[in-house]
C-alpha cells in the first residue's frame, strides 16, 4: 500500500548528504566501487508508471526492465528501455494486486532461461495473513511496440511463522534460486526472510525469520527499506532506503551456497540519486551499474555505474578508495539470528 515518507524527512536527509555533513556511516569494510554521483538515463514516458514500486532487469531482452507501480495498479508490469520508453505492457491473468512491493528476475527450469517474480508483500496494516510472489517466464516481446502481452503467472504463497509483517524489498539469488525479503521499519532493524528454493505452488509455505539486520546508524530515511536486488554474480546484495541505500558484498571466494554469509559482512555506502520517494533498484543485467527509480509520474530513470580502476599514485589514496565517515560513534553493524 502506497505510504509517502514524510517531507521534511526526505527533506532534511538530502540536505544533508548534499551540503556535506555527516550522514554515511564509518567503519565501512571495503571501499566504494562505484561513480560519485548517477546519472539520469532517461525519463518514463508513459505517464501509466505513476508509481513505480520495483525495477529488474531483464535478462532476455537486453537493456529493457520490469516495472510495477505500487498498490491501486492493476496485475501488471511494464517492460521499459533506456528511453524510457514502454515496449509491452505484461498482464497477469489470474493475479490480484494487493499491494505490488518489489520484482526480481529468477533462474527459470531450463539453464540460460529466466523467470520474473512480482512480490505481493505490502502490509501497512500488519494484518495480511499471507503474501504471494506471482512468478512467469520471461515472455516474447510483442509484435507491435507497447502492446499487452498475457502471461499465467504461478502464485506462491507464503506466511511469516512471526505473524503478519510489512516489507517492500524482495530479491532471488541468480544460481541457487533461493528469494529473500526484508521487512520495512522504521527503526533500522529489518528482519530478513529466506525463500529457499524451490517454492511450493501447491500450499502456502511457513518461513521463519533467517536474522534481524541492524542497519547502519545514520538518519532515519537512509534505514528505512524500500527495495533489494542481488547482484548477477550473486556476489552482492543492493538495499534502497528512501534516500540512498547501502551495499553488501561477499568474500571472492564464497561459494552460491554461503550466501547468507554475506548479512555477517559491514555494507558500503551508496550515492543515490536524490529522489522523491524511492522505492526501486536493480542491477543492470551484467552487474556493472545500479538503477533506480521514484514513485511520482514521469520519474526518471537513473544510472550509477561501477567506477574504472583507480590509477596507482604511488600510494596516496584516491577518493574511490577513502573510506566513509558520518559523525555519530562507530556502532558495529549486527545481523542476529531470530
């Protein structure tokens, strides 16, 4: 269900990160690899995108993304390019649309093949007693430009062993197939919910609560979840705060089936765009950039993409290697078990 962050909230985060006061947590355990700043890609052109809740990209058809809008949409989702234009309207036959949170593309049945899976997860109320993933294969686009194309999605429906939860941020690991989502909260702690795969379609599945993730002390938009994605390497894992967002990211040498090791690490600090009201991010389909999105009509497509290797200036450190600071006390980040 669409709930708009308070203004003077997003107000007083964007400020700060743009005039230059402390904002990004310290003790950050790898450098940033990516630009400074983003930039803008396109603008949505089709003013149905009014609220856009969740991006993916596709994998099929290079350089176009899934997107949904939030809760009061219809069962559908829009495959957009870099021009922000809209190339086929997907509708779900069958699906309701309760409250359309997140989307994310997972490994189909057959290698090299690639499924959509559009999470149902919204609970402002605390009270639904079930959410859904509809999940389809990626579909042929259609012979005319921006037509609607009917997919039968699979409906999976699961419930939290903790009792109803709201969550905005849904992500599936590219190998194992395995889904997570993270919960919504105001206070930083979002608990975190593991999908292993593979999903049942035939009865609702119990999942219990895999960790509480602390998220880095900073002000109150910059903890708020919104959106998650994981990368294409399976090597790290993106959350979209209403500003900005942070980063996970894996030792090289973790295998698919250590994934969740990667809650235990400390995240990296992410230069978002400075949106309205965040609510989508994915990875480019060869992992080399983060894209984002706003809820509002005709939002803009934006771009941060993985920086080039710093030159080596005999040991002074670049700015992409300096670490981040904020000016609050070092609090370790904590992922504890339920």
């Amino acid at each position: 269900m669409k709930r708009s962050v308070p203004a003077g909230l997003v107000g007083a985060a964007a400020f700060g990160i743009w005039a230059g006061t402390c904002v990004l947590p310290a003790q950050i355990s790898q450098p940033s690899a990516y630009e400074p700043a983003p930039r803008a890609v396109a603008t949505v052109q089709d003013r149905r995108v009014s609220e856009a809740s969740g991006i993916a990209a596709s994998r099929r058809h290079p350089g176009l993304f899934y997107v949904h809008n939030d809760s009061g949409d219809s069962p559908r989702v829009f495959l957009i390019d870099r021009r922000g234009a809209t190339q086929a309207v997907i509708r779900l036959r069958g699906a309701r649309a309760v409250d359309y949170e997140d989307i994310a593309v997972a490994p189909g049945e057959t290698a090299g093949t690639f499924d959509v899976c559009v999470a149902d997860i919204g609970d402002n109320s605390n009270n639904r007693p079930e959410v859904v993933i509809y999940r389809f294969s990626e579909p042929d686009l259609p012979e005319a430009v921006g037509k609607t194309v009917d997919v039968q999605p699979a409906a999976y429906v699961f419930r939290y062993a903790e009792g109803p939860a709201d969550a905005e941020a849904f992500a599936v690991h590219p190998q194992t197939g395995d889904g997570y989502i993270i919960t919504k909260s105001v206070t930083g702690r979002a608990a975190v919910y593991k999908l292993a795969a593979p999903w049942d379609a035939q009865q609702p599945t119990v999942v219990s609560k895999l960790l509480t993730l602390d998220l880095p002390p900073a002000l109150p938009a910059l903890r708020i979840v919104t959106a998650a994605d994981i990368s294409p390497d399976g090597g790290r894992l993106a959350v979209r705060c209403y500003v900005d967002g942070w980063e996970w990211r894996l030792p090289a040498e973790t295998s698919d089936a250590g994934f969740d090791r990667i809650f235990q690490t400390l995240p990296v600090g992410l230069p978002l765009a400075s949106e309205r009201q965040g609510e989508a991010i994915c990875y480019a389909a060869d992992g080399q950039a983060l894209l984002t999105m706003s809820e509002g009509v005709s939002p803009t497509l934006w771009e941060l993409r993985v920086a080039p290797p710093a030159p080596d200036r005999g040991g002074v450190p670049s700015a992409q290697s300096r670490a981040l600071h904020y000016c609050a006390p070092p609090v370790p980040l904590r992922a504890t078990g339920p």
